[in-house]
C-alpha cells in the first residue's frame, strides 16, 4: 500500500469525519489500509452473516442485526476511542433507523469533544442517504501505480524462484494498469498455472481477463470487428496520422520511458455513412487493444446520482482494461440537451460534465475515438484542444476515394473485374457516401444472382446507381450547413485531397 495513500486517510481521521465510506470489494486491502491507520484501537466490525465480529481477531461477538449493533454501541465513544466498521451494508442504508443511529453518531463526534467514535463503511457500492450527505467523506483506495504493480509482479516472480525477462516485466506491467493487486495476483496465478512460467504472451491472457470486467458490468460493450485499416476507403490524412500513433502503441514501454506522451484520442465529424464508424473499430485493430462502446444510453438510471455513478464506473472500468479503444458513437446525440433545463437534460449535462473533466485530466492508455455527425449543437469547450490529440471532418469522398471504395467492396465479394469502367462509375457516384456505394454494390450482387447471372458488369453498376438515392440528394441542405460550420473551426481534413471530384 502506497505510503501515499495511508496518510491521506489518516489525514480525513485527524480531522474527525465522522463517516468514512470505502468504496472497493477487497475487504482484505481495506482491513489492511484501517489498520494501519488505527493501529490497535478498539475497532467493532458488522458483518452481515455474523453481526459483531472484533476487527483485528475476525472473532465472533454477537449476532446482531445492524440496528441493533449501532445502538449496542452508540455510547462507546464516551468511554474509548472506537472505530466501527460496516461491510456491505448498502441495503440497509435505506432503513430510517440506521440513517437516524449514523446520523447521532456522527453529531456526537463533532459537537461533543469528549465523544471519539468514527464509522467506517466499506461497499463496492456506493449508497448515500441524503440525510447523511454532509456527515460522509468518500475515499477512493487508488489503483497501483506502475512501481507498485513491477512490485507485485517482482515479488510474484521471487516467491516461486522463476526467471522472467525485465523487458517482458515492464510490458506486462504496462497491461496490468488500472487493474487492483487482487485482480492483478489473480491474473499472473492464472498465467503461471497455464504455462509454468511468465511470458510475452500473457498479454493476451490479461487482456481476455480484462473483457470479462466489460461483461459483468454491463455499462460497455465489448466490439469484435475483424476488419483493418485497409477495410477503409480514403481518410488518407486520417490514416496516415493514426499509422504515426499506432508505433507508440507498438512499444508503449518504450514511448513512455523516451519521454512521449500517450495519445488521448480524436474526434471524427462528418457525413452519416462517410467511414467515422467503420475507422472507429478499424483503429483498435491496427493499435491491436481491445474496443469498447461507451453507450450513454446505458448509463442512464432511475434514482437521484445513479447516472452520475454508472459514468464514474464506465470510465474507470475503460481504465482497468486499458490500453484500449473507447468509441463514443454520435456522440452529439448521446449528450443531446446539454445545457437545456429540466430533469433528463441536467443528468446529461452533468454526464457531459464529468465526461470532459476526465478527458481533460486523463493520463490513462484509453485512446478515445467520437463521432459525431453534427457538432453544431456541442459546446465550444468539447472542440478545445486538450480534449482531443486531433480532429478530423469525413467529408464526402471525393473521385479518387470512390474508386477505393468501390474497389474495395467489389473484391470483398470476389466480383471485381478489369472490364469494369471504373471512371463512368466514379463520374455517376458524385456526392456518394461510402454507404452508398456499398449499397450500390450490394444490390447489383443481388440482382445478378437473381436473375442467373454469374459476372457484373458495368452497366449493371450504372442500373443500380440511378436507382440509388444519394446523400447529398436526400439531406443537400444539411449538408451544406455542415460544411459552413465546419468552415468557421481548425479542423482537419481526413482526406487527403479536399476535392469532391
């Protein structure tokens, strides 16, 4: 336990709060972390199995409900310094009677000065009655650090007198970031357990152990996406400067240790249908990190805070499995009616608030990818830079872009061929979306089949094109406003010729 760490909670005992809540599920850690700030005070547990246990034996006292143990020693701070400690009693925090007996205990010990009883609630949730709101100091136990996780994987390594590389040492330490020291000893049993030893490719083992988090939470969602870079027609800008940041992820150990900041992430606006999802998913491919979807939605609860924790979770939990990718899809439409009032848009305004707070403090390995497809209604400060490494607008493809991606589609589904007119297509496609095209393409595969045929041709290409609807037909006038919004920021293009040919 960082040296850190035990004085700040001595610091908030010091001071007399009366309600310390702990919020972590390694009882252990904690009882650890109390100890060595109490020392050998008289210290009373509640468990909910055995009712009072004494904090330093784990021996059993009495079997009590929590009512009935509070007011068992509600008076002890008369006589002695005590410490109560309450484990997982979140439920119970509902009860009017608990409320009233936390509520006492905390006004004796700060307006009496001859009472000393502090509690101590530790809960992997976090349950806070309005009544006791200004009697209760949250106290986050914090992750360890990288010199303390090289510790926990240097003494795992010397218990069983094995031999690992330093160089494997520091990157599985790098992988191990955002993790606990029980999840964190789970994981490297597990590893020894499957090999006998401790390798490079244990990375995988712990990024697998790492999606398990995401699917117990249920706040993310784990993407699987197959495809590359290549899968992604033009954004040669946008392509080009992920390649650069794609070596830092490469050899993250190493970055680090030059002095390279790790990459925050970008935001990619544009047309609906112009690549800003698929280079999303495409991007977590070519760093070779996990990606996540952070769906707002998701978040959203029914009580007063529940909201506010289900995004402090979310994040923290893209931490714990960093480094990943965390795609916020249209994300304009996630924080719709910030800054509105009235009900569901303050909760969004405070969600976009703690959203922008930790993006601008982050110093984690989430490399975040946002789409948006209108940034007309986002405010200013989300576009200051700091947020985001870089932003990008997917316009429209332009010429050379359409050849891409109708070549792209045609060979994924083997019916490229070099009697195809690519020019006569890429003139009939002018204010196509890559959806378009692929559209395009479908519909002409599907129609060959149907009709017996075994090859494509270009004017059954032609056919299909005039039969489709483009974007720029069907939302000309919002796009025009996009594109003079747009103007008046410093945004990158994505593609590397800003024709629409």
């Amino acid at each position: 336990m960082e040296k850190k760490t035990i004085n700040e909670l001595a610091s908030y005992v010091d001071a007399l709060r009366p309600i310390i809540y702990i919020n972590n599920f390694d009882f252990k850690m904690v009882d650890d972390l109390i100890e060595s700030v109490i020392g050998k005070a008289k210290c009373l547990e509640y468990n909910n199995a055995l009712g009072e246990i004494d904090f330093h034996s784990k021996h059993q006292i009495r079997k009590y409900n929590l009512v009935e143990f509070l007011e068992a020693n509600l008076e002890n701070g008369f006589d002695n310094e005590t410490y109560l400690v309450l484990k997982d009693v979140h439920g119970e925090l509902k009860s009017p009677d608990v409320i009233a007996l936390l509520k006492r205990i905390s006004e004796n010990n700060i307006y009496k000065d001859s009472y000393h009883e502090m509690v101590f609630i530790v809960s992997e949730v976090t349950t806070i009655p309005i009544e006791l709101e200004n009697y209760i100091t949250i106290f986050d136990v914090p992750l360890p650090t990288q010199d303390e996780i090289l510790k926990i994987i240097n003494d795992f390594i010397t218990d069983l007198s094995i031999s690992v590389d330093s160089e494997v040492i520091n990157e599985i330490a790098l992988s191990f970031k955002g993790l606990n020291e029980f999840q964190i000893r789970q994981i490297l049993n597990l590893a020894y357990q499957d090999g006998g030893n401790i390798t490079k490719n244990d990375i995988h083992l712990i990024l697998r152990e790492k999606a398990q988090f995401i699917k117990k939470s249920g706040l993310l969602e784990a993407i699987n996406f197959s495809g590359t870079i290549d899968d992604v027609g033009g954004l040669d800008n946008l392509k080009k400067w992920l390649y650069q940041k794609e070596k830092i992820f490469s050899n993250l150990d190493k970055a680090i240790k030059f002095g390279v900041d790790v990459p925050k992430g970008i935001l990619l606006v544009g047309m609906p249908g112009c690549g800003k999802s698929l280079t999303a998913k495409a991007t977590a491919t070519l760093f070779k990190i996990p990606l996540v979807r952070l769906d707002v939605g998701r978040l959203l609860g029914k009580y007063v805070g529940e909201s506010e924790e289900n995004m402090r979770k979310a994040l923290q939990l893209s931490e714990a499995i960093s480094p990943c990718v965390l795609w916020v899809d249209e994300i304009e439409k996630a924080f719709a009616g910030i800054g509105q009032s009235g009900g569901g848009s303050d909760v969004t305004t405070r969600l976009f608030g703690q959203f922008l707070t930790w993006m601008q403090e982050k110093d984690n390995m989430v490399f975040i990818v946002a789409t948006a497809n209108d940034i007309s209604k986002m405010p200013p400060e989300f576009l200051r830079k700091g947020r985001f490494d870089e932003i990008f607008f997917a316009d429209l493809p332009n010429s050379d872009e359409r050849r891409k991606i109708l070549n792209i589609h045609l060979k994924k589904r083997g019916k490229w061929n070099k009697e195809i007119d690519l020019i006569s297509l890429i003139t009939a496609t002018e204010g196509f979306s890559g959806a378009d095209l692929e559209s395009v393409v479908k519909n002409t595969i599907e129609a060959a089949f149907i009709s017996g045929k075994d090859t494509i041709t270009t004017e059954d290409l032609l056919d299909s094109i005039h039969e489709t609807k483009s974007i720029s037909d069907v939302l000309k006038e919002k796009i025009k406003n996009l594109r003079t919004i747009i103007s008046k920021f410093d945004i990158q293009p994505a593609s590397a010729s800003d024709s629409k040919g």
